[in-house]
C-alpha cells in the first residue's frame, strides 16, 4: 500500500497551522522554589556573597599580612626557596628519587599531566546519572585518590622542611654600610671570603660579618685557625691584606 493512499487526513480549526507566538518561556511563579529570575533577585544574591567574602579577604590580609623576606640574593647558596602552599606536593614529589635529576621530568611533566589528564577523562568514562558518591566508584575513587596524595605530599613537605632556619636566612636585617672602593673591600672581593659570606657581608654558606663585635686581632686569629663551620687555612693572600682586611671588617656596622 502506497503512502497516503486510502488515507484520508482531517484537520481541526482550532488549532493553527503555524505556530506564529514568539517563544516566551513561562512565568516563574509557576515554578515555586525552583527557579527565579535572573535579574535582579540571582544576580544581586551573587553580588551579595561576592561582597561578604572579599570583605573578609581584605580583613584577613591587613589583620594578617604576608610575612616578607630579604631582597633575594642568587649568590646566597645556603637559601632554599619554597613554593607557595598550594605546590608544596609538586615541591614534596620532585625530592624522590624516581621523580629528581636524571628523573626530573617525570616528576615534573609526566606524572602530573597523567593526573590531570585522568580527572579530565572522569567525566567522560563514567556518565551515570546518580548524584551518590557511593553508587558512582569510578569518579569517588579518583578524587580519593587524588585528595590523599596531595594531602600526604603538602604534609611530608610541611613536617621535613626546617622552618626556623628558613625564617632567620630570610629575615630582613639593615644594610651594610661601607665604601665599595676602600682597600678592604677591594682585598675582600678578590678573595675566597665573598664566595661564603655574601657581597654586602649579608651571610650565606658562612656567617654575616657587620657588627661582630670581634677586634681585628680576633678576626685575624679567626681566619688563621678557624672557628664553627670555618675550616683553618682558607687564608691564601698576605699577612699584610689580612691585616688592611681584618681591620676593615671590625668597623663594619
């Protein structure tokens, strides 16, 4: 049987043949506690939560600032630089072996792009429409996961860091004030002292030299046999640099 063919269509006159309302959606009291309009009522309740909590920012940070370190020195070797608190597990896992030197990029690449990129892919791996963490495995197992290693790594970098020394190498102390051109510091500079005790006396693998309150005759014993982490012997210039040296360093403040 052909279409249409012994077919016979009846229309109805009261209802139009084209649709030529415009597509108004339908008023939102007649969704009761479900929906509202988007402007003002959405709108101003964001602008409202927004306002609250940047005020309570704005508090935390005068009540609270950013604790502030010394201008950083690229010759003070002994500093270890930390990342803010949310790349301390990136910071924990480039310590491993497996993930540090020859290894480096796994640490840094690798192992979390495949983390990233395995959250990205949850989604789509798993779409069951239940809303209960319990009966969705596949997606619950993977924020687990994830929120356990970076809970344990922000940890073992909190606990295994040496925050005191941390604090004092990067306290703020008052400059040297000295003249760059003297004869000590020429003699200085041309030494192996600035190597460990900084270009301005700052400090760094050796101790800071402004207001030791040692003498020069102290300073020159000091130099010859040693003191603390300062081996003896490190001296290899003249007795009369160590003396012009010596003295210059007593009247650092």
């Amino acid at each position: 049987m052909q279409r249409g063919k012994g077919m016979k269509f009846v229309g109805d006159s009261r209802i139009k043949a084209e649709n030529k309302m415009p597509n108004v959606p339908k008023d939102y009291s007649e969704y009761p506690g479900k929906t509202e309009a988007f402007w003002p009522n959405f709108l101003l309740k964001e602008w409202m939560v927004g306002a609250v909590f940047l005020i309570g920012y704005l508090i935390l940070t005068v009540a609270h600032p950013s604790p502030l370190e010394r201008q950083a020195d690229p010759t003070d070797t002994m500093y270890t630089p930390v990342p803010d608190w949310y790349f301390l597990s990136m910071y924990q896992l480039l310590k491993y072996e497996f993930a540090s030197g020859p290894w480096n990029i796994v640490g840094a690449i690798i192992m979390p792009g495949l983390a990233i990129g395995a959250l990205m892919l949850v989604p789509f791996m798993d779409t069951s429409k239940e809303r209960k963490p319990i009966k969705r495995p596949l997606p619950t197992a993977f924020m687990l996961l994830a929120f356990a290693a970076l809970f344990y790594l922000t940890w073992e970098s909190v606990v295994n860091h040496d925050w005191e020394k941390q604090k004092a190498l990067g306290a703020i102390v008052e400059e040297v004030q000295f003249d760059p051109n003297s004869e000590g510091y020429q003699i200085y500079a041309e030494s192996s002292c600035i190597g460990c005790h900084g270009d301005a006396f700052q400090g760094g693998l050796g101790k800071p030299l402004a207001n030791t309150g040692l003498a020069a005759e102290e300073i020159e014993t000091i130099v010859h046999d040693g003191v603390g982490d300062m081996p003896a012997g490190t001296w290899t210039g003249s007795d009369e640099d160590l003396k012009v040296l010596a003295e210059f360093l007593a009247e650092l403040k």
